[in-house]
C-alpha cells in the first residue's frame, strides 16, 4: 500500500496523491466523500498558516518534528518542509531537555479524551543579534495510537518590553532614571541585615537643592528639568556600586551608604559630595552655580526602620537648609526636640487664633531730636496657657510654614488700629502706628482689602498707620506689589523697609516704591559704637535715606553711646530697650499719655 505521508513533499503535492490513491483505492460511494474531506483539510490548512501564532506538532516520544505551519518556518527563517523530520533540539526554541521530560512524563497520564491540560512557558530566542520573546503553550495527545506534542506559540517581544517599562517606571524616576523611593526601601532593609550581620553601619542622607525653585521659577521647567538630570549624574559620580542614589521627589535626592565600619567614613564622602559641586552646570548658554544641602541619619543610633532614618535624615537636612546651606548635618537630639516642639506650635497655633491668645505689645518709637514720641510698633505675643508669654520669634517661623500667618497678620492690622484710636483718645494723638507684614499676606492674601477693613472699622486716619516691608516681599513679584504698594500709597498709609541692609538692597527699589522710611536693622546697631564695619554701615544708610528724601529708624538701641552716636549721624528716630521693652496697650498709655503723666506728677 502505498504511503499516505511523504516527509519532503508540500502539501499540494500530498493532496494530489492522497486524491490520486483515492481514485484507485476506494469505493466509488465513498470517493467524493474523500475529496470534500481533503477540500475542508486544505481550508484548515490555510488558516493555519495564516495565524500570527505558530504551531508546532512533535512526534513523542523522540521528540521530531512531523508538521508546522508557515508562521513558524517565518519566525525561524526555513521552510516548513526542511522542518520536519529534524528534531526539535535544532530549532534552538527552548530547553528541549526540559521540555521532553515533561512531555514524556504526560504521556503516561493521558486521560479518556487523550489529551493533558496544556502547560505554559515563557523563553527567549536568539536569532543573530536579534532577542525575541516567545509565550508557549503546549500538551501532549494521541491520534491513532501515536502521542504527539503539540506546541502552540506566539511572539510577545513587544508586550513583554511594555512590561519591563511598567515594572521599571514602578521602581525608577521617570526624569532621571534613577531608583525611585519603593527601591531604596527595599535596598535599605536589605543593608540592614547585613549590617547586622557584619556589625556594620549605613548612612541615609537626603540631598536638597538649594535655591532649586528660584531657578525653576526664572528659567522654565525645560532648564529645570535638565538641571536634575545634570544634578542626578553629578550624584552618581560620588558613589561606589554598592552605594544607592534616588530621586524622592522634586529636587530632593537620596543616598543610600552601606557597609559603613564607622559612621565617620561617611564624612570622607560628605566632603567628596560638597566638592562635586564646586563646579557649576553647563545647561543653558550660561553657567549656574547650585550647592545642596545634605541632612544625615546614621544606622542603628539614629533608628532602625525606613521611615525613621528618612525623617530624622530629612530633619537634619532642614537643619543645614536654616544654617544658609551648602552644608551638611548629622541628626542629633537636639532637631528631634526642635521638630517636636515646632508640631506642638503648629496645632497649638490655630486654637491660639480661635480662642484669642494673641496679644499686642507696643515699643514706642522716639524722635532724637528733642525726644518725642512720635510712634509706636504693634508687636504679637502669644498668651500661651501652659507657656507663659511666647515672643514671635518661636512661633512666626510655624505659622509662615502653615499659612496661619495670614489671618495672624490680618488680626493684627484691625487690632493694631483699634488700639491706635484708644491711644487718640488717651491723648497720644497722630502717634503713627507700624505693622509688620509678612510676604505670605502679599501672596495669598488680600492685603488691600485688609488695611481698608482695618481703617474702616476702627476709623483710624490713613496717614497713622505705618506698614513695614522687607526687602524680599519688593523682589518677588516686583511688578504686581509695586502696583498694590501704590494703591496703599494713594490711600495715605505710609510705607517703610523693615531689617533694611540685611536683604537685596537696591536704590532703585527705593525710588520706584516711594517709601517713607528705612528701618535699620539692629543687628547693625547694636554694636555701632565698638564695630568700625557697623558704624560705617548705619552711617551709609542715614546718609543714603537723607539724600532720598526718606526718614531713618533705628531699631534695637540698648544704651547711652549708640544713642550719642546716631544722634551724631542725624538718624531721625530710634527704638530698642534703651527706651523701653515693648510692653502691653495698658502699660504703654500709663507710661506715655498726657492724662497719666499729669496725674503722677
């Protein structure tokens, strides 16, 4: 009988001679039954071929190829016919080894429809220089008494990159590239065992930017942007390979040090940091200078978790931030009860604002010439219930961080005012009084709306009230509060510059303002009779605002020759201890009112 199955031959070939055997072999009856059969293969055929999944049929248990459709002879770059017959190991599709094991184990496990639930696997194929990923599916079943293995197959390169993208954005920065903060963690745990091990320790710093949001703000996101990565690859430059450096967020960075024998050993690498960024960035047409500021929390002394390491790391960082940056800092006890005391300040703040804690202390301010008291400074106290009198030094800085000092600021205005009009009819009249204001009320508030409330309620003349300005809220966003200072102008407030010397002085911003009166600041003051620097200052500054047409204050005077020597430099008026500690309304109206010194006397 003549064979049915030719192993070289194609599959038009194979027809014509099955149809052909038919012809001679079989009853007439059942001849159109044949060739209808053959027809319905060849359709089948066709459609197999045409499938962007390859299939693959193996006789078991030798494991030769018997039959493939063309999306595997294209994926392999042969023809279907010099295919089979050649074992399946040739083909180099995946581990045969493996693959025949269980194969072969199946055939002894055939159930009653004589086919084993498929199995699946993922491989990677190399054909040249080129990697493509296969997803395979394959089982074991009998035709005919003969156990066959049937591979089933697709190429999946494209969605199995997709997938090592997602896994990688899951644990990297999509701008740098670096670990994101879920790797550290894991990497820190890590580290921690086997420090433990080894009795070892390991350093977690966090790596901030200085002044990063002024040039993000100046030069756009795209400059910014490139700064990070220059910034990113700096980093990297300092660090060993077992050393791990990450983007937090923002322009905030993490370094991961393990392997430490002493925590000494990460200052050698602190001071490589700080003079890697010695040298400025080339990434627009100039070059920007950047320095960091590192905050450091050190294994097992400072905690023994992620999140310990990283808030007191990010503790000690703000530490170096306060102290001007371009600097480091350990973490020490010191910050943790500064930062418990600063989230005590933060909650006790809004109660402070709702129950009416706050006070008003006033400083007289006194004309040199002659002596008068020609003003008074409005200055908030907070009458804490457990503390005592709290001074602004210790609370101003949480309620700036939480924006509480807006509503504080707007507080004082209307109260700082009210008190103006008691001290008219105490008989103080036209004492001007002054008010400091913070660069959050010009940014978030509505500062006009609130001296205009303040004026009006209290019925205050305009030309008594005094606001102070420093320096830092003319330069930020120098057009929009030059238009809002000019409107305060119009109405009759007057304007001076608070802590002048100590900011971004400018003649011109004197000039395009047309404030009333420089305030200088004390710390320039205090020493003006032992300090030839301070001396030279103070006397450039009553210079500069007589030529300018501008009064001079000077704040923080404590005794008898720095009063000679300002009256000497024809300063205008002066404040401080030497006078009189700021003191409470009541106090103040005893001590200066007309009726209450006619009274003592």
């Amino acid at each position: 009988m003549a064979k049915l199955f030719e192993p070289d031959e194609d599959w038009a070939t194979r027809k014509d001679r099955i149809i052909g055997l038919g012809e001679r072999s079989f009853h007439k009856s059942y001849y159109p039954q044949l060739r209808q059969n053959l027809d319905r293969l060849e359709r089948f055929r066709t459609l197999i071929d045409r499938t962007s999944d390859f299939v693959l049929l193996i006789a078991l248990p030798q494991g030769v190829v018997v039959d493939a459709n063309a999306t595997l002879g294209h994926l392999l770059g042969e023809s279907v016919e010099k295919l089979i017959g050649q074992p399946l190991a040739s083909l180099g599709l995946v581990d045969v080894t493996s693959l025949l094991v269980e194969l072969r184990r199946d055939m002894h496990e055939l159930d009653a429809s004589m086919e084993t639930p498929p199995h699946s696997l993922v491989t990677e194929y190399r054909r040249g220089e080129t990697s493509i990923w296969l997803e395979l599916s394959y089982r074991v079943a009998m035709v005919e008494h003969v156990c066959y293995g049937v591979l089933v197959g697709r190429d999946i390169t494209e969605r199995k990159a997709a997938q090592d993208r997602i896994k990688f954005l899951v644990h990297h920065d999509v701008l740098t590239g670096l670990p994101n903060i879920l790797l550290v963690q894991d990497r820190l745990q890590q580290a921690i065992s086997q420090a433990d091990r080894n009795h070892e320790k390991l350093a977690l710093m966090v790596v901030d930017l200085d002044r990063f949001k002024t040039v993000n703000d100046t030069l756009g996101h795209r400059v910014g942007d490139q700064i990070l990565i220059a910034v990113a690859k700096r980093l990297g430059e300092c660090l060993q390979e077992t050393d791990t450096l990450c983007r937090q967020g923002g322009d905030e960075f993490l370094i991961l040090l393990p392997n430490l024998t002493d925590s000494d050993v990460s200052v050698l690498f602190l001071n490589k940091l700080m003079l890697g960024f010695l040298a400025p960035f080339g990434v627009t047409d100039k070059e920007l200078a950047m320095t960091i500021s590192v905050g450091v929390s050190i294994y097992p002394e400072d905690g023994s978790d992620f999140d310990t390491l990283l808030k007191k790391a990010d503790m000690a960082m703000h530490r170096a931030k306060n102290d001007g940056g371009n600097a480091y800092r350990f973490f020490n006890q010191e910050m943790n009860e500064e930062a418990q005391e600063r989230l005590a300040m933060h909650f006790g703040l809004r109660q402070a604002l709702e129950k009416g804690e706050f006070v008003l202390h006033y400083q007289p301010q006194i004309e040199l010439v002659g002596g008068n008291l020609v003003g008074v400074e409005a200055l908030i106290r907070w009458n804490h219930p457990e503390l005592g009198l709290v001074p602004p030094g210790r609370f101003i800085p949480a309620a700036e961080e939480n924006g509480l000092i807006v509503p504080m600021g707007e507080w004082v205005l209307l109260e700082a005012c009210r008190q103006a009009v008691r001290f008219q009819k105490a008989g103080l009249s036209r004492l001007v009084v002054a008010v400091n204001l913070s660069a959050l009320q010009f940014k978030r508030g509505d500062i006009e709306q609130s001296v205009r409330l303040a004026l009006d309620e209290s019925g205050l003349a305009p030309e008594l009230l005094e606001l102070e300005l420093t320096e830092s809220i003319l330069i930020g966003d120098t057009e929009r509060v030059l238009s809002t200072v000019m409107r305060l102008k119009k109405k009759g407030v007057k304007l001076s510059i608070d802590d002048f010397g100590t900011g971004y002085s400018s003649l011109s911003y004197l000039k395009r303002f047309k404030v009333d009166k420089l305030k200088i600041d004390q710390s320039f003051v205090r020493n003006l009779a032992h300090d030839v620097e301070d001396d030279a200052i103070v006397r450039a500054i009553i210079q500069m605002g007589h030529s300018l047409g501008l009064r001079t204050i000077a704040e923080g005077v404590e005794d008898q020759p720095v009063m000679d020597r300002l009256r000497l430099y024809h300063c205008d008026e002066l404040q401080g201890y030497f006078i009189s500690r700021p003191i409470p309304a009541a106090a103040f109206i005893a001590a200066y009112a007309p009726s209450q010194q006619a009274q003592t006397s």
